[in-house]
C-alpha cells in the first residue's frame, strides 16, 4: 500500500511543479510585455549603476524600474563597478520579424 501512495504523491508533486514553472514564466512574460508597452514611444533617460563589469561592456541597473541589461561599445570602457552613469531606454524593432526589444544606450 505505501508503494502506490508514494507513487501517487511524486505525480502529483511533479504536477505542481510543472504548474508552478510556469506561472513563473508567465509572470515574467507579462512583466516584459508591460515594460516593453510602457517605453514604446516613450524614450527616457535615467540614472543607472554598474552593477558588473564585462569584456565588452558593462551590466547595469536602473533602480527606478528596476530593469537591468548591458551596454556595449567603446563608450563603456571607462565605467567601473558600481559607477552612476546616464542611459537612455528605448523600444527597437530587430530582425525580419519585427520583434521588439528594450534597447539600453549610453547616454555621453
């Protein structure tokens, strides 16, 4: 008797956890989509803190979104970990699909 109850519980638990992967996915879908529908048309600059440094850029952290992404280019050569810099946040459309992305550019 333990045998199928303990069989019973792992399916369910499996269940539950694949129930609960995604509503996180969804959460984090409908959080991107808002953002993305919040800046389109709406550029903004802001103040950003370094929060990683990298080879080719840097990570950033926008506190007053709450948003994080990289910069890349030879502008980001001179920031350093946990620098302050300005950045401006767009929506761009790339690629043959028309997809839009959160673009994040430093702002000189």
């Amino acid at each position: 008797v333990q045998l199928c109850e303990s069989a019973l519980v792992d399916e369910q638990c499996e269940v539950l956890n694949v129930r609960h992967r995604n509503a996180q996915y969804a959460g984090r879908a409908s959080a991107e989509l808002y953002t993305l529908v919040f800046f389109r048309g709406n550029a903004k600059e802001v103040d950003a803190r370094v929060v990683k440094v990298r080879e080719k850029g840097v990570i950033v952290f926008i506190p007053k979104y709450g948003i994080e992404g990289a910069l890349v280019g030879d502008a980001t050569e001179r920031l350093e970990l946990f620098d302050t810099c300005r950045v401006k946040i767009e929506v761009k459309q790339e690629g043959q699909s028309r997809q839009e992305h959160l673009v994040l550019s430093l702002v000189a």
